[in-house]
C-alpha cells in the first residue's frame, strides 16, 4: 500500500475545500527551535499578557502570528520569545503594487514595535499558503511581489540582516511522480513560480515555510493506516531505495528535500510552520491521538532528532497551534476550531512530559464570568415545534462543533443537545439574560450540566475583567458561520425527537 501516495493525494483534495504561540524550563527551553502559532480569532480572546505568561511557563521561546496585532505584539516585548510576524494574504495586492506600500508597513509594524517596544521579530511571513488550489490563481501573480518589496522594505529600513522573509506554503506545493520521497518535485503548474521564490530565498539567506498535517490524512481517507500517521515507528514502511520511513511526517519532509535537490537547492534552511494534532470535531480528532503525536514530535525535538535526508538538521517547528479558537472558519472541518494544546481558556486538554521530568502548566489569572449555564427548561417538551429552530439558531451564532458525531459531546441525547446549544449561545453572548429563552424553552442554571470531563458545558473568559483583550472580541457576528452545521443540528434534534414519540 502506498502511504506517500495517499497523504500527498488526500492533501491535494483537502485543501481544494480549504478556505483558509515567567520562568523557562529545563529540557523544552534548551530545544532549538520550538515554537508555536498564536491564533486570536476567539469570541473571548484571553489577555495578551495571561498568554504570553503561558508561552513562556511552559518553556516556548518561539511564537508565529498570522497577522500585526498591536495588542498582541506589544505583549510580546522585551519578553525574550522570538517572532514570526505574518502578512494576511489580502495585504499581499497592495504589497505587490508599490515598495512604498511595503516600506510604510515594515515602518508600522515591524520597526516600530522592535525599536519602541523591544519586540524580537525574527522574520516576516508574507501570505499564508498563498497557493491552495482553493484561491483559484487568486495570489499567484501577487505573492512573489510582495515577498521581494518586503524584503526590499526590510534592507532599506536596516533590518535585512536581523529580518528575515519567508513564504509559509501548504504541503501541496510539491508532489511525487513516483509514490516515494525521491520522486519529488515542485507541483507542475506553480514549478517555476517556486524556484523563482526559493532562489529568492535562498539568495536572501532566508528559509522556505511549509505546513504539515498527518491529522488530514487520516481525516481524508478511512483506510490511511493509523500508525503510519504517529511517530511510534510501528506502522508498515514505506521503502524508498535504502531509507524506509515508518511516519508520513518524515515522508512528506523528505518529499520536500528532494525538490529542493532537484532544483539545486539543497541546503535551504526548511521550518515548520504548522503542525499539530486537534483535539475535538471528528472522530479522529480526539485528546488521545493529540497526545500520542504530539508526545512524539516533542520527544524528536527533545533528542534533537530529524528525518532520514537530514538527520543531523532537524528543523525549526511551529506547533499548531497554542489555544482553540472558537471564532474560526468550520469549512475545512468542524475540527477547525480544537487545534489548540490548551482550551480557549488556557486551561490543560492533556499532559505531556516536556523533558527534565518537566510537564505542560495552565493559564494563570484567567477571569470567568458567573457559575450559571443556559440549559433546557426542566417544563420544556422535546416535542416543542420550535426547538429545532432555536438550536439552529444557536449553533448558527455560537460554536457547536464539539455535537457532531465522533466528537466530544456527540453522544448527547436530545434535551441535553438542545442545552449545549443554549450554553454555548448564552456564554457567547455574555450570559445576557435575554440570550437564554428561545421562546421560553430555556431556563438559566446554577448546577453544572457537564456530563463527564470530556464533554465541557463552557463558561466563557469574562473579557470585561481583561481591558486589553476588550478591544480584540469577536461580536456574534464575528463567528463565522456554517449554515450546514446549523442544519445538521437541526435535522439530528428532530430526528431524535421523532424517535423519541
């Protein structure tokens, strides 16, 4: 069976659907070149200085943003944590168009937070995975651009040598003609536009970025072998002339080192932009699975370890990512939301053994707001012709991702779906008493409706107790919405109302 041939495929077709982070620690700190994304797209983002205390409590000293957010890139000074700043791909058009443009961003963002308020930016990515099919060709004439007026931007404002430019691309930019690493190219219709970018790279002393997802392979195809995604080294290999590789991450690594052979590139420094394991959403996305690949990549970084092309040079990583974001698009996966190694809070999902008998710590000083929930009124009828309406509704403006099937709270039964909707609705909207009635079928509690540890009825951070995260909330509206979860809820309560009578 061929197990290259499968991630590599099943990534292609994925992200044709894509729309789309104190007191250092012994053992973690000492790893060269741990780090992780911090995402902020949260209806009730934490306080900057809560995470950045958390980044650095657990021995992270690297943290990559997609976007400059003032409020978050100010926490981050004189902090000693190292930054990868990200440039949004809809920044990259004007970006493109004029050095100028260029110049007054690297001003505003980059300069002025390393000279004003010690930021340590490291480097500057310029778009984030500029090249999904999903775009349509959209960033294929902007992005190559826009990375050579930042970089210009960069020399002019005299941070060329402390600033680095990167590209962060997804794994489908190159491809196996033969089903094994050393059949590995860049994909035949964006070749030239990457050797362009690599040459630029590597001409600047500047690394590529590529993301990497074993968690899709699994997600894609129900007969991608289990262990051949984790890094226990039991799966079946995949042999290619003397190596054989017994994970996907390394196969897909490799892949990628020998495009960059092919085309006379070697030595360019390669970094892991995102890779993670999500914890809620599907059935494979479950706080077992985060931990067994995650416990593995940290033991790598911990020994040092890299792949079979490079085993003396493992790469820079970028855990992906730091905290669940609740905010965030569902349209590659309800699991979208559940990458995170803490909860929305901070508070711990699972354990990992961090090296030097170290382990993860939680958030400290996070503010929550009343012990109440919005629950199922105790006089409210599953028969109600208007409850698949309100938990529609609900899930339409709050985050239900955790009631799909395979998911942490999938085996709810009816009344306590309907509560698990109401909940999340009443925490996103502040517990607002009028947030919890859906025509009377709701009733605000006082008890924990939590039926175990892993399926949580939330209580949301009170953001009003954390000033500098006000500015950042998400409103309702904010929450990106996905009308056929909205459905599916909606079809699943009535379904068991209609076994019910």
């Amino acid at each position: 069976m061929d197990y290259l041939r499968y991630f590599l495929a099943n990534i292609l077709v994925l992200f044709v659907t894509f729309l789309s982070i104190g007191h250092e620690h012994k053992g973690l700190v000492a790893v060269h070149g741990l780090g992780v994304n911090w995402g902020t797209r949260a209806t009730h983002p934490l306080q900057p200085e809560i995470v950045v205390r958390l980044i650095k409590d657990n021995g992270l000293k690297k943290v990559k943003l997609f976007e400059a957010e003032p409020w978050v890139l100010q926490a981050l000074g004189n902090t000693g944590i190292e930054v990868m700043l990200g440039i949004p791909n809809d920044f990259l058009a004007p970006l493109a168009s004029s050095v100028r443009v260029a110049e007054d961003w690297v001003s505003q963002n980059v300069s002025a937070f390393i000279s004003k308020y010690g930021v340590d930016i490291r480097y500057v990515a310029v778009g984030n995975e500029p090249f999904l099919k999903t775009y349509k060709d959209s960033f294929l004439q902007t992005t190559f651009p826009a990375l050579k007026n930042v970089q210009a931007a960069l020399i002019k404002a005299g941070l060329g040598r402390q600033v680095k430019v990167t590209v962060p691309l997804n794994a489908d930019v190159y491809e196996s003609s033969t089903d094994v690493p050393s059949g590995g190219n860049f994909r035949s219709d964006i070749h030239d536009l990457m050797i362009s970018i690599i040459k630029f790279l590597s001409d600047s002393a500047s690394p590529i970025t590529i993301n990497i997802y074993p968690f899709l392979s699994l997600y894609a195809d129900p007969h991608f072998p289990v262990d051949f995604a984790f890094f226990s080294g039991n799966a079946a290999p995949v042999v290619d002339g003397s190596i054989s590789y017994t994970n996907v991450f390394d196969a897909n690594f490799d892949t990628l080192v020998w495009a960059l052979e092919k085309n006379g590139f070697s030595s360019l420094p390669i970094i892991i932009g995102e890779v993670g394991w999500p914890t809620d959403g599907d059935s494979n996305a479950n706080k077992n699975y985060a931990r067994r690949f995650n416990q593995g990549l940290f033991d790598r970084i911990i020994k040092g370890q890299g792949t079979p092309k490079r085993p003396s040079s493992p790469p820079e990583i970028y855990l992906f990512g730091l905290i669940d974001e609740d905010a965030k698009s569902i349209d590659p996966g309800n699991f979208e939301r559940h990458w995170g190694l803490f909860n929305y809070d901070g508070s711990l999902k699972y354990q990992l053994n961090l090296g030097s008998n170290r382990a993860l710590v939680p958030a400290k000083g996070v503010r929550y707001l009343s012990k109440q929930w919005c629950v199922m009124a105790p006089q409210a009828s599953l028969s109600d012709p208007t409850l698949a309406e309100g938990v529609s509704y609900a899930c339409s403006n709050a985050d239900c991702t955790s009631l799909g099937y395979g998911s942490s709270c999938g085996a709810l039964d009816a009344k306590s779906n309907a509560s698990y909707a109401f909940n999340m609705y009443y925490q996103t909207k502040n517990q607002q008493r009028d947030s919890c009635n859906f025509n009377g079928l709701a009733a605000i509690s006082t008890v924990d409706p939590s039926h175990d540890t892993n399926c949580r009825f939330e209580i949301m951070i009170d953001v009003g107790k954390h000033p500098k995260a006000r500015n950042r909330t998400y409103t309702t509206a904010g929450v990106e919405r996905n009308g056929s979860l909205a459905m599916a809820l909606k079809f699943l309560i009535g379904l068991t109302i209609a076994c019910v009578f």
